[in-house]
C-alpha cells in the first residue's frame, strides 16, 4: 500500500513538472490607427538559433492569441497579415508564460499615405553600430539631413552646426561609405536632402588598417554614416536659395546659398557656394572653431614619443576666432566627385576654397586670487580684424587589385593665407582699485601656411581565412612663413605711482618647417576558430626646425628693423627616430569579442637650441597597453569596456626655450627639461533598443589619470604682469559618464529625449612657487518633447539644466551656480502651403557674489513662408532675434581665475528671401 502511495505522489508530481515545463504565449494584435482588432494575423515563433519554426497560431475575431505547450526560452516573434506590415521581434517565454499586450501593426495603406517604412526596427544596433531607419522620423518637406539628425535619439545638433552623438562629438560624415567634401561634417548634413537618406548609421570608424584586419588598434572617430535610397542614387536635387534685409544703423544683412547634387549610381557630383554676413558659414565645427581652418599649426611628438601633431595654441600670430561673436562675412564654395569603376576604381575627389571677414570687438574684466588676502583685477577691450583665405584639396584612389589584395592612396594639399589686426588696451589693479600696470599694443600679423600629406595603404588576404598582411605608408609637411608686428606702451605702476615705462617696436620673422615619414606594418594569423594574433611593426622620422626673428629699430639707419633682439629670438631643432613593436590577441565567437596587448616604442628624441649651441638627447622607452571585450548579449543590446594607455610628449613650443611677448603683460616661455606624461584611460559603453516599447538607450563612463602631466607655472611679478612656463606635476585626474534616452510614448504620439551628463575634473598647477590644486564638477539635465503630423504641425520643447561647482586651494573658495536653458519651436501648417516657424529660447544663469549682474535673455526667431508648385519653390520672410537680447557675455571660472567678456553679436534683424527647391523625376519621392 504504501509503494503505491509513493508511485502516486511521485507520479503525481513528474505530470506536474512536465506541465509546468511547457508554457503559453498569449497576446492580442490591433491596428496602429483605428487601434481596430485584427483578425487572422499569423502568429510564428521562430527559433533564433537557426530560424527554423517552432510553433504558430492565428489571431481570433477579438485579435486575441495564444500559443500553449512552449518551452520556456528566447524566441523571435514574427507576425504576418495580407494587408498589414509585417512585425518582427526578439522575445523571452518565462517560466510562468508570458502576455503580450498593445501589439500594433500598421496597414500598408497607410505606408503608402504617409511615405512612412515601419516594416522593421526604426532603431537597430549590431555590434557598436546603431542605425536608425530615417523614414521612421517625420521632418518638413525640402529638410536636410541636419534637420533629420536633430529629431534621431542620443544625437544632439547645437545652434552652430555641432554634432554630437551619445555625447561625443562627430568627427566625421560619410556619404555610403565614402567621405563627401573631405572631413567637413557640415556640409555634408547640410547639402543632401533628409528624403534622400534611407539608414543613419551611427559608429567609432576604426583606422583602415584596424578596419581590414578587424582587431582594434585603439584609435576611432564617432561617425556618421548616410546611406541613400536606390532611387535616390540617380538624378539630380540642389537648393538655391537668396535672402536679404535693409538695416538702420548695421550693414545689410544677406545670404545666399547654391547646393547641387547629381547622383547617376556609384557616380556622385555635389557642388556648393555660399555666401552671406549673418553667421552662416556652412563649415564643419573644427573650421568653426579655428574660422576656415587658420590654426597655429605646429610640430610636436604623438603618443610613441615621435609624432608629427598640428594644433592650435593661443597667444600665437594666429588668434582664437569664436564664430558665436562678432561679426563676418563668409565665402564658402566646394566641389565634390567621386566614382567607382568595375568593382575596381574607385576615386574620391574634393577642392574648397573658403574666405573669412571678421570683427569683434571685445571688453573682459578677469579677477584672479593669488590667495585669500592678493586679488589682481584686470579689465581689458580688445579690438579684432582678420582676413583669411583657404584652398583645400583632398585626393583618395582606391584600386583593387585582384581578390585578396587592394592598395588605396591619400593625398592632401592645404593652402592658407591670414592677415590679422589685434588693438589691446588693458589695466590691472588691486582689491582695492590701485592701478599695478596698464598696456596698449597693437599686433599685425601676415602667415602662409602650406600643408601637404600623402599616405599609402597596402592589404592583402591570404587564402587562409584571416591570414592578413598591410603596411602603410605616411608623408607629412608643413611649412609657415609669419611677419608680424608689435607696438606696446606698457606702464608699471608702484603703490599707484608710475614707476616705469617700456615701450615696444618690434618686427617678428617666424620660419617653421615640419616633416614626418612613416612606415607601419601589421600581419595577422588566426591561431584557431576563435583566437587571432596581431604583429605589427612601426618605423617613424620627424623633423622640425622653428626660427624666430625678432627686430627692433634704429635711428643710424633710418628707423628700419635690423637691430636683432637676442632675448626674443631663437632657432631651435628637433629630430626624432621611433621603432615601436606591438602584439595582440583577439577572440570572436558568437555574442564575445574581446583583444588584448601591448606594444613598445623605443624613442631616440634629439633637441638642438642653435641659438644658444645647447643639445638635448633623450631616450624614451614606452609600453602601451591596450584591452577591450565587448559582449552583444541579445538582439539591439551591446556592452563594451576597453582600457588603453599612452604617452603624450611635449610640443614644440613647449620645448623651445623662447620668451613669447606678444602679450607684453602675460608672457610665455618653453622648458627644454620637459618630460613626457602617461594617461590611462577606461570606457565602459551600453546601448539597447526595445522594439515594443520603442525605447532606446545609451549609458557611458569614463576616466582619465594622466601621471606626471604637462600643466603650468605661473609666476605673477607685484607689477601683475605674469610670466608662465610649461612644467610636470602628478595627480590630474578626468572622468564623465552620460545616459541618454529616447522613447515613443504611443499614447500621447509624442517623441521623448532624456540626456544625463557629469563631468569631473581635478588639475594641478603652481603659483607663485606654491601648488593650486583646480576642481571642476558639473551635472546636467537634458529633457525634450516633440510631436508633430506631417502638414499640420511640428511642436518641440527642450530644457536643459547645469549644476556646476568650481574650487580651487589657492583661495580656499568654493562657488557653486546653475544654468537653465528652455528652448520652444512651433512649427504650422496652414492650408498645406504656408507654414509658420517660431523659436524662442529663455537663457538663466544663477547670480552668484562674484558674478551679481543679470545676464538671462530671450532669443526668439520666427519665419512665414509660402510654398508654391507643389513645395518646390518657397517666399520667406524671416525676423531673427525679436526682442532685440542676443547679448554676447560669457562667463567664466576655473580655478582661481574668474572672467566675464562681453563680445559684438549680431542682434536683430530681418530678411526677404525665396528658395528653389529642385530635384529631377528620378529623385522625387516614389
């Protein structure tokens, strides 16, 4: 009795288990619109491994499902109806079965209607790429591509063309793989058409060889990508559009803009002119920053303690241009070719001229703290002109030689022409108003610049499947020629009273020429299905001579310049010899990829000061870590971590021992005795994307420890005239995170965007001999709301909140402000061909007791426009800045250092224009 007792129970409980091991899928499907139910729709389960069909049922008259007896696991979920988009969606069957509520699919009527592709995913992310289907996101007719990125999640557009994506700034956009007007991400997101676009790819570009041989060698750029629509690839669109305004009392306002695009395949040609004087240059946001590409180039050592780095430096012949202020005028042209022939040729060609006009003037008050009891106040205006011209041309030719070899070349040639004009009047004084020193000096500069680089890549596949071997090949140059002029009277005062004057009359000859030549070599060998080995080899030769002239005046010989300051002049060499030699092992397999290794630099770096016949010879020996895994744990989900560590070596300028008095009151000079600094760095990224709830996001961290960094000494005479020079200290430290978001919420049919950013920064400098330890913290809130219906309306709304705390232990202070930014933009369509833009922006920012004074203003701009034959031509009239408060006072502090500046902008004014939008019948919307 009792053994049956027992075979019942246990009976009992395996039918139990069996049953409980087979679980339900249930749900109910409706229509996106009429949110109808939806009949005899087939509802699959599909296996993900190999796609095979699990189980399948049909939707009732009520759209309700359910499919029983299925294993508890992950499945893709396909649903399917004559008259509707298919759906497509990867799903988890717990072990208590699983319900799926609100299923949507949208008719294909409807598709045809709205010229809306819903069939798939509007976001989808494989690997480190997202990619976002473009019709999924509703822009006004003749909208270019800038207005498309700005509606796309975790992408950010700023009011000067600035592209950021998950909070790091776009370095390059590419046309269907290939670059269109070089590196220019402006032009190519202004030029094409958002109708044109069918995926935006979203991506860190590795090098081509990284690209090639598919282990990462650490060095990426955040792209874009455009991939046309077929139809879009033949015919021919472009905009020219005219605009202007008569002023009281300020020029004229005007733009006009020419773009031209005809597509015939692989064939591209896009051509460009823009002309205007209201802020629009239509340049990429590097050129911005440096205005038409004039940066101070020159040499310095890369991370292997022998690079060739252009970059800009402050101070210079060649001034920091901010295009948010003052006022210019702008020529902007450039053309555009590419072609592929026979799966073989293909050829990228790119010549822009540019020319720049601009004038600012400028008034700054700087309170800097010596400490808690010595206050330096310095208030300055400054009066800016430049003029500078530029030619840019861009050569890539990529032939593929037979199947498993191809050789691709890139050739480069920038030419550039600045005339700059800088008025300075300046004077500092104490806590308590007693005048220390007071400047006024006038520079006038002329530089030529020549920039030439060629490069040579080489790749072959062996028949072994990842077997590989590339080398390439770098040439480098740049050659400045500067005459420049200073004129100074400068004062020093003592308890008040004048007790010096020196006055200044110099001329400056500044000859710089830099060259570089590269080899590097990198072979590959798979050590099984999974795990590869990576050896490369890198050899590099750098050379750069600097000579300063400085001249003063004569009166034997009439006043000319040909007395020779030996304090100001200098000539100084540099050459360096680098062998570097890395190693690195990869591992793929389904969801994991993961490499790790290392290289060493062996670094010979000879310094010869001519001037003063002194030689430095020095040998670096570095090691260069380097690890990242990443890990796609289901469908539109990735997680990455990756480590690298560098050296960054002195510049140049850094190195050369020479006193820059461009500024008589704040000068500089170099410490040939530099040593070089190492930076760790660690990421961690996350993205996903959730096809039912249509919610994306995107979550990132970062930290920075640079040991033995290159930072400053400043040394502040009781004059206040300053004299700083490049030193190394430990202890700066870096880091940030950000969390984006981007959701659909149906039931309202609104577009929600949530960014979350903090940064954290601690760096060390010496003043006066002592140790000022900088911290700077600031957290921000980024909310945005949009909803729109194509031909009727577009509302959005963003507000975007800072928190920022600085301190600083030269003056044991602590200040602590917000900021608030609320931007509306309202956009109506009336009778489908008149349509009304307003955009208005409330500015805040906290007073604090340093910084008393209101400075929150209002920006609004509106448009009416009228469109006719069929939104092909548009009449616009346009008032920028309503109310008159585009006031150009920034604020700012670090450190101990507390500055406010106070620029020319340009306020309001309005224009009369018309626009022609063309595009043949292959490139109309089909």
């Amino acid at each position: 009795m009792r053994i049956k007792i027992v075979l019942f129970v246990f009976t009992a409980f395996f039918l139990t288990s069996l049953v409980s091991s087979a679980q339900s899928l249930t749900g109910k499907i409706s229509d996106t619109a009429s949110r109808k139910e939806i009949a005899n729709a087939v509802v699959a389960l599909i296996t993900p491994g190999d796609s095979i069909l699990y189980k399948f049922t049909r939707t009732g008259a009520d759209g309700n499902f359910e499919i029983s007896d299925a294993k508890a696991g992950n499945y893709i979920l396909m649903v399917t109806h004559p008259y509707f988009a298919e759906y497509m969606d990867d799903i988890k069957i717990s072990a208590s079965g699983t319900r799926l509520n609100n299923l949507t699919l949208i008719s294909k009527s409807q598709l045809l209607q709205e010229v809306i592709v819903k069939s798939g995913s509007p976001i989808k992310i494989k690997g480190d790429t997202v990619s976002y289907t473009a019709d999924s996101f509703k822009v006004s007719a003749n909208a270019n591509v800038e207005e498309l990125l700005r509606k796309l999640p975790g992408i950010q557009v700023d009011k000067n063309g600035q592209i950021k994506a998950m909070g790091e700034t776009v370095e390059k956009v590419l046309v269907d793989g290939e670059e269109f007007f070089g590196d220019d991400p402006g032009m190519a997101v202004k030029n094409l058409r958002a109708d044109a676009v069918k995926e935006v790819q979203v991506f860190d570009k590795k090098s081509d060889q990284a690209e090639f041989t598919g282990i990462d060698d650490g060095q990426t750029k955040k792209t874009i990508n455009l991939k046309l629509k077929d139809d879009k690839k033949k015919g021919y669109f472009g905009k020219i559009e005219t605009a202007g305004g008569l002023q009281k009392k300020i020029d004229d306002r005007y733009n006009t803009n020419l773009l031209f695009n005809a597509f015939k395949g692989k064939r591209k040609i896009a051509g460009f002119l823009l002309r205007g004087n209201t802020g629009q240059s239509g340049l990429d946001w590097q050129d911005q920053q440096k205005y038409g590409g004039n940066d101070d180039m020159t040499m310095g050592m890369d991370e292997d303690g022998g690079g060739f780095v252009m970059f800009s430096r402050g101070g210079d012949e060649d001034p920091y241009i901010d295009t948010r202020n003052g006022l210019f005028e702008n020529t902007n042209a450039g053309l555009q070719y590419s072609n592929k022939w026979n799966d073989k040729h293909t050829l990228n060609f790119s010549p822009k001229f540019n020319q720049q006009r601009y004038s600012n003037n400028k008034y700054s008050f700087s309170q800097f703290q010596l400490n808690p009891d010595t206050v330096f106040n310095d208030n300055a205006a400054e009066n800016t002109y430049a003029n500078k011209r530029n030619i840019k041309n861009s050569l890539t030719y990529d032939l593929k030689i037979d199947s498993a070899s191809s050789i691709k070349i890139v050739t480069k040639l920038n030419i550039y022409n600045t005339d700059t004009r800088v008025s300075r009047q300046s004077e500092n004084t104490n806590i308590d108003g007693v005048v220390n020193n007071n400047s006024n000096n006038v520079t006038d500069n002329n530089t030529d610049k020549t920039v030439f680089s060629n490069s040579i890549l080489f790749k072959h596949k062996f028949k072994k499947d990842r077997r590989t071997f590339s080398i390439n090949t770098d040439f480098n140059s740049l050659s400045s020629k500067n005459t420049g002029y200073l004129n100074a009277v400068n004062n020093y005062y003592n308890a008040g009273v004048l007790n010096r004057t020196d006055s200044i009359d110099q001329k400056k000859n500044n000859d710089n020429l830099n060259k570089k030549l590269s080899a590097r070599a990198v072979y590959t060998e798979p050590l099984s299905k999974k795990y590869s080995l990576e050896l490369n080899y890198e050899l590099s030769w750098a050379k750069a001579d600097n000579e300063l002239v400085t001249l003063s005046k004569t009166i034997a010989t009439n006043n000319k310049y040909d007395q020779l300051v030996d304090s100001l002049s200098n000539n100084f060499d540099q050459a360096i010899t680098t062998n570097k030699a890395g190693l690195k092992i990869s591992f793929k397999h389904k969801k994991i990829k993961y490499s790790f290794g290392s290289a060493a630099g062996f670094t010979k770096f000879d310094l010869k000061d001519i001037t003063l016949n002194k030689t430095y010879v020095r040998n670096f020996t570095n090691l260069f870590p380097a690890g990242n895994f990443q890990y796609t744990y289901k469908a539109n989900h990735n997680l990455s971590v990756g480590y690298n560590g560098r050296t960054i070596q002195p510049s140049l300028n850094q190195l050369q021992q020479l006193r820059n008095n461009n500024n008589p009151l704040s000068e500089y000079i170099g410490n040939p005795l530099l040593k070089q600094s190492f930076r760790h760095n660690i990421s961690l990224n996350h993205n996903s994307y959730n096809f039912l709830k249509e919610l994306y996001t995107y979550q990132s961290l970062n930290l920075n420890i640079t040991d033995n960094a290159i930072t400053n000494s400043v040394v502040i005479e009781p004059t206040g005239k300053r004299i700083t020079k490049p030193v190394n200290m430990d202890g700066n430290i870096s880091g940030g995170g950000y969390l984006g978001a981007g959701k659909k919420l149906k039931k309202l049919d609104l577009n929600m965007n949530l960014n979350v950013q903090f940064n954290y920064g601690k760096f060390k400098e010496l003043v006066n001999n002592k140790i000022n330890s900088n911290e700077n913290s600031n957290a921000s809130i980024g909310l945005g709301l949009n909803k729109s219906k194509a031909k009727l309306y577009d509302f959005g709304i963003q507000n975007d909140f800072g928190y920022n705390v600085n301190k600083s232990t030269a003056n044991n202070k602590t200040i602590k402000y917000n900021t608030n930014s609320v931007n509306l933009n309202a956009t109506w369509y009336i009778k489908k061909v008149w349509k009304i833009n307003s955009d208005i922006e409330f500015n805040s920012r906290q007073k604090t007791d340093d910084f008393p004074a209101n400075v929150n203003n209002k920006l609004w701009n509106a448009q009416l426009e009228k469109t006719f034959h069929k939104d092909e031509f548009t009449l616009f009239f346009t008032i920028k800045d309503i109310l008159n408060q585009n006031i150009g006072i920034d604020r700012n502090i670090y450190g101990n250092t507390l500055t406010e500046i106070r620029n020319d902008r340009l306020r309001r004014y309005w224009m009369l224009g018309f626009r022609w939008d063309f595009k043949n019948k292959n490139a109309a919307v089909k």
